[in-house]
C-alpha cells in the first residue's frame, strides 16, 4: 500500500514536471518540441493549482487552471500556424536560425 | 478733450495704415493733413482754455485721468494727460509745425507710388501722435510710452527708402544709439521710484521741492544725483548730445520733411523737455545741472566746428540741430528753464523752415544734396531763397528775429548764473553758427552754379527720386510748389515773430513767455522760496547786475553774430579762393573736421569691433558652439556609444531571451526566498 500522497508530493512532482518542461524549451533543437515542452511547464503549474486548491479547499485556482487551459489551446493553434508559417519561410524547424529579431 | 488730440492723429494713421493703399495720393495726404489740423485746433482750444484758467497756487493746469495702467503693489500709473504751460506750448509747437510738415509733405512725396505715399504719411502721423502723448503724459512710464513711440517712428521714417542701404543702415543706427540712452532714461525711472515711490511729475516735484536745496544736508542725494544723470544719458540719446549725437547726422537719409520734423523741431527736443519736465529734480541736483551745462555747451562748439565743413545740406543743418540742442541744453543746465523751452520753440520754427528750404531746394534738383554742386540758385527759387534767409538770420541770432531772443537769453542766464567759461564758448559756438550758416546760404543760393559732374555721392543721392540727373539745365528748375510755399511762408512768419513772446525786459518787453513757464519748472504748493533755486540765484543776479550788463552782453553777441557773418560773406562768397587755401594751410584740421573727429570711427573700433570680436569669438564659437551645441551633442554621442555596447544584447534568438527571462525569474525569486 502506498502512502496517501501529501501536499509536498504534488509539488514536488509539479516541479519535476516544469524542471523537464523547462530544459526542453532550452535544450531541443527542434520549434514543435519546444512548443510541446512550454505545454508540459503550463500543466505542471496546472497542477500545483489543483493540488493546493484541493488541499486548502479552496476554488480560485481551478477557476486559474481552466483559464491556463484555454489560453495554452489558443497558444497551441495559433504557435502552430506560426510554426508552419516559419517552415515554408526557412525551411527548418532549427529556433536558432530565425535570428532576425535584432538590430 | 485732451485725449483727441494724440487721438486724431492716431486714426489718421490707423486709416493710412489699413486701406492707405487704396487711396489716392490726394485722400491719403488730405486726410493725414486734416487730422493733423483738427488736433491743432483742439490742442488751440484747450490751451485757451488753460490760459483763462483762474490760477490755483500760481498754477494753471488741466489734468484727465482716463484709466489706471498699471496697478501692483504700491505702483498705480494712471493713463493721465496733463496740460500745463510747459506741454501746452509743446503741444502747439508739435501739431502747429507738424501740420505745416504734413502740408509741405503732400507736395514733396508727390513722385512716391500710392501705397508709399499711404505708408508716409501714417508713419508721419503715428509719429505725431507718439509725440504728444509724450508731452501730455502725466507721468514718467506715460511719457515712456511716446518716448519710445517716437523712437520707432523715427526709425521707420530714416529708413524710409529701405532699399537703399544707407538708409536702412542709418535707422538701424539710430534706434541702437538710442536704445543706449533710453537704457539710462529706464533706470533713471527705477531709481526714482525706489526713492521716492512715484513716478507721476508733479508728485515727484512736490516730494523733492520738501528736500533742502543744499545736497550735503540731506541723505538721498547721491540717488537723486545719479537718477537725474541716468535720465540725462536717455536725454542725450534722444535729443543727439554727445556722446550719443552720432545718429542724426545719418538720420538725414530719411525724407526732408521728416528731418524737419522729427530731426530738428519735435523728437529730438524730447530730452529738453523731459529735463524742463523735471525741472524740480534736476535743480536738486546741482552736480547733474553742472553735467548738462557742460555737455550742452560742448556738443554746440562740437557740432559747430563740423558744420562748418560739411558739403551736404542736409548734413550742415544737422550739426546744426545738434548744435542748437546743446544751446537748450546749457539753458537747462544753468537752471534758466524757460530759456531753454524758448529757444526750443524758436529753433522749431527756423530750423524746420531752413530743413524745408532744403527740401525744397533738394527737390528742385532732382535729388542733388551736395552744396558743392549747387550755387546761384537765388534767381531760379525766390520764394526758397527769401524763406532760407530769413530762417539763417532768426538762426544767427540777429535781432529781431526769433533766434536772437531765445539764444540771447540763454547766453545771459549763463553769465549771469557766474558760468563765465561755458558763456564764452557759447557765444563762440554762436559765431560759428553765423558763420556756417552763412556759409550754407551762400554756396547754395549766391555765385554761379557749379552744377554738372555728378560725383559718387550725388549719384548715391539722386537714388531716391529716380529722376534723370543727367541734364541740369537752368530752364528746368522750378521753384516750390504750392503747398511747400505755403508752409515755407508761415515758417518764415513765424521765424520773424515767434520771438516777441519772449521780449526781455531790458528791451522794453516782460518776457511774457517766461512768466507764462515758470509755474510748470515748481512744484504744486510750493512757496517761492522753493523755486529751483539756481533760477533764484539767477533772478538776483540778473536784478544785481543790472540792466546796462545785460544790454552789452546782447550787443556783444550780436557783434560776434555780426562779425560770423562776415567771416562767411568774406571767405565764401567774395573771395572763394580763401577758403580753398585755409583748408589747404590746415589741411590736417579740415580733414578732422571732414571726418568728424572720427568719432564714428572711435566708436567702431572701441564699442562695436569688440562686441563682434568678442560676439564671433567667444560666444559665438566658444559658448554656443562649444559649450551649448557640445552638451547637446554630447549627449547624443554618450548615447550612441552606450548603444553600440548594448545592442549586443540584442541577438535574435528567441531562445537567448526566453534564458535571459528564466535566469531573471530564478534570481528574483531566489533572492525572496533566501533573503
């Protein structure tokens, strides 16, 4: 039988989550994946919501979550066509090449 | 009433100003004339008025009040005229004259285009109307108002032809020399209101009439002393004394009729008048009344010695007036105030027949100024020629035209007021104004004509008419038309009688003049014994002296006008040749003396070299240049170079800021949480 999971355990996993979500934005070579690992950071943070409404009985934080949800849907949609807008430009998907955002 | 009459002109000018354009010559001259008339006959009425006022305190006055000016603190100015004696006289002399002008005027512009035309004549009448709120004004910043007025119309009219550069150099020049004086007539002001916490005349002639006569017994003098000197530096700007006399000269580049306006019967007699304004604050000043004496009696020897060589005839009869100004001015500064006011309104009339005379003959020859060129004209111009005599007579001081009254009481308040020194070189000045007068008349009217040859100047001059200059030919020259003789006619009346006003006793007259200023130079309610006091020395003196002193002094000055005359008739008109060999022995003081001391010269290479030297090369390329420009680019500079570092921030990547931010993130929060 495993131990009833603790407040501190939500947490710690939901920092587990955003550490990988994080280093997959910085480390991978490739805009999708970097997209998916912003995904992976908005549902850890999603979850630190629920777990301390849950534990605090509290409801302002799932209120927050459904809001984090449909704004990382329209972020999904509209990365996307941007994503795609950038391939037919470059042909590649490398974030390091679109370096034209500066002087 | 008063109000009309700095009014009338005004609307005059208002009208020519506006639709001035549109209207014939012969509206816009009859109506700025018509104006100028109209203010003369109310100014005639509200004189009669005043005469038969019954006398308060011995003092006749007409005060109007219209609204308060200025209102702060302790300082209320009234927008006040005041007619008394002293203006009253003023004002007559300023509409009276100046209609005259206006007249001659509409004769003399008549070759200008319309609009010109327009624009003279509302010049002429802004003038006008500048100048009597000036003699009306109640109180100083009043009297400041006209002050500057007439400044500027002056300026206007000097540089009435701008397109000739002479001419707008020379109205630059005069509104600059100007604005030296009317810097000392302001603090002047400033200082008086300090001391004494008004600015209205009589006021400040009642609260110094209180003060002992004697500066050493009373604490405030030094600042009386130096106010009365302040507004004398503005006196000696706006009346050409030395050292501020370098701008009439050139004024003559305007037009005749406004040199005998503004040039020698009004404006420049502004300064007399502000001193006779102030007559109280100037006789509690004896130190200042001894600066004016001597000031005024070297500026007429000064200007005397150079008009006895100069070759345009403008030019003489312009060191002329400077020279007759300081004659008044030696009148106020000996304390003989209605001297000073009688000579004022006597030179009015000569001196703006002889300028007319001038114009007239000016403009007979087209535009020729040059009396070297000129010569026999007496047969072709008789009326110019009989009114130029009798103007040069009334200026030479023979009796009994108007000049000889005036300038003999000057002469004998200043020896009478035991000012020996400055009495000699006045009736040394008064031989050469004989003498140079004299000379004018005869190279311009006597001999054959020298005409032809037009020289460089005269080609300069003959500009302004735009009239064929080539061909001079006897049959050409006409005489003054109607207009202008008119007004030559009633000047040279008023030459020959304006002086029996001024009768001195000694002649079997009452100086009816006099006794008629004399309330205006004291304050309101003082005693007699207040009475400036130099007048009261004078008044002993004179009773002391005797009547048979003052008669040889009159024949002696008379003599020596006489003998100037004489001088001319021998050197310049029997034996030409003279002349010629004199200025050859001398030749180094007749270049001086072509050359005017040099005194422009002086002041170019003391006063205006180093103002550009110092303008071009320290502010100019080190303050603005340097100083201001090198912050502002400095700025930008500091800022590029910062930039240039920063910007390598900057990369691109979006994956280098999404770090920066991450990194910023931990910091910030790690900071709290560990704090």
């Amino acid at each position: 039988m495993l131990p009833e999971p603790t407040l501190n355990s939500y947490l710690m996993l939901s920092a587990v989550l955003f550490a990988i979500g994080t280093a997959g934005v910085f480390l991978r070579r490739n805009i999708i994946t970097i997209l998916l690992s912003v995904e992976v950071m908005l549902n850890a943070v999603n979850l630190t919501f629920i777990a301390v409404d849950r534990f605090r009985g509290l409801v302002d934080g799932q209120i927050m979550v459904f809001f984090v949800i449909t704004v990382a849907a329209a972020e999904a949609a509209v990365g996307l066509a941007i994503v795609i807008a950038l391939f037919r430009h470059k042909e590649t998907l490398t974030p390091d090449v679109f370096t034209s955002l500066k002087w | 009433m008063l109000y009309l009459i700095p009014l009338l002109p005004f609307v005059g000018f208002l009208v020519n100003a506006a639709i001035g354009k549109r209207l014939s010559k012969t509206m816009s001259g009859l109506l700025a004339t018509g104006v100028m008339a109209a203010s003369f006959g109310i100014a005639a009425m509200s004189v009669w008025t005043l005469v038969g006022q019954t006398p308060v305190d011995g003092v006749r006055a007409i005060e109007q009040s219209y609204y308060t000016w200025l209102s702060s603190g302790s300082l209320h100015i009234p927008l006040a005229f005041r007619l008394d004696p002293l203006s009253s006289l003023m004002v007559l002399v300023i509409t009276g004259i100046g209609t005259l002008i206006h007249l001659y005027s509409t004769a003399y512009m008549h070759d200008e285009t319309d609009a010109e035309y327009a624009r003279y004549f509302s010049y002429l009448n802004l003038f006008a109307a500048f100048m009597l709120v000036l003699v009306l004004g109640s109180s100083f910043p009043v009297m400041f108002i006209g002050w500057e007025g007439v400044g500027l119309c002056s300026y206007l009219l000097i540089g009435f032809w701008f397109k000739k550069p002479s001419a707008s150099e020379a109205g630059k020049k005069a509104f600059i020399v100007n604005r030296v004086g009317d810097f000392g007539f302001i603090l002047g002001m400033l200082a008086l209101f300090w001391a004494f916490g008004t600015l209205d005349f009589q006021e400040l002639a009642s609260k110094v009439a209180l003060l002992p006569n004697d500066p050493a017994m009373w604490a405030g003098s030094t600042v009386l002393t130096a106010a009365t000197l302040l507004l004398f530096l503005g006196a000696t700007g706006k009346s050409a004394q030395l050292p501020l006399y370098v701008w009439l000269p050139d004024a003559m580049e305007g037009p005749t009729p406004v040199s005998a306006l503004i040039h020698a019967a009004t404006m420049v007699t502004a300064g007399v008048y502000m001193i006779g304004r102030n007559a109280v604050l100037f006789s509690h000043a004896p130190f200042t009344l001894e600066i004016v004496a001597i000031v005024g009696v070297v500026t007429a020897l000064f200007a005397g010695t150079i008009g006895l060589v100069q070759n345009d005839i403008k030019r003489v009869l312009a060191y002329s007036t400077v020279s007759q100004l300081g004659y008044m001015f030696l009148a106020m500064g000996v304390g003989a105030f209605a001297g000073g006011i009688f000579h004022l309104y006597t030179h009015a009339f000569f001196k703006a027949l002889l300028f007319l005379g001038s114009g007239a003959v000016i403009h007979a020859l087209h535009g020729e100024q040059d009396i070297r060129n000129m010569g026999g004209l007496r047969k072709h111009l008789p009326i110019t020629f009989y009114t130029f005599l009798i103007g040069t007579i009334a200026i030479a001081g023979i009796p009994p035209l108007a000049g000889f009254f005036s300038k003999d009481e000057i002469l004998w308040k200043t020896y009478s007021s035991d000012h020996k020194v400055l009495w000699f070189v006045a009736v040394v000045a008064a031989f050469l104004t004989a003498t140079y007068m004299f000379r004018l008349l005869y190279l311009t009217f006597f001999g054959v004509r020298r005409s032809a040859a037009p020289s460089t100047e005269h080609a300069a001059h003959s500009t302004q008419h735009q009239a064929p200059s080539t061909h001079h030919g006897e049959a050409h020259l006409h005489d003054a038309p109607g207009p202008m003789a008119i007004a030559l006619i009633v000047l040279a009346i008023g030459s020959v009688l304006a002086g029996f006003v001024g009768v001195p006793h000694v002649l079997g007259g009452n100086n009816q003049i006099e006794a008629f200023l004399e309330p205006s130079f004291r304050a309101i309610g003082a005693v007699a014994e207040a009475a400036p006091a130099v007048e009261a020395t004078a008044e002993a003196t004179a009773e002391h002296g005797g009547a048979g002193l003052e008669f040889g002094l009159m024949a002696f000055s008379t003599l020596v006008a006489l003998a100037g005359i004489g001088l001319a008739t021998v050197v310049f008109l029997r034996r030409p040749q003279i002349a010629d060999r004199m200025a050859g022995q001398f030749a180094g003081v007749h270049r001086l003396l072509l050359g005017k001391y040099y005194v422009d010269e002086l002041y170019d290479a003391t006063i205006v070299q180093p103002i550009k030297r110092v303008s071009s090369g320290l502010l100019w390329r080190g303050v603005d240049a340097g100083v201001i420009d090198g912050t502002v680019n400095g700025v930008g500079l500091v800022v590029r170079g910062w930039s240039a570092v920063l910007r390598r921030l900057q990369t691109g990547s979006v994956r280098a800021y999404a770090m920066s931010f991450f990194v910023g993130v931990v910091t910030i929060v790690g900071y709290y949480l560990w704090r």
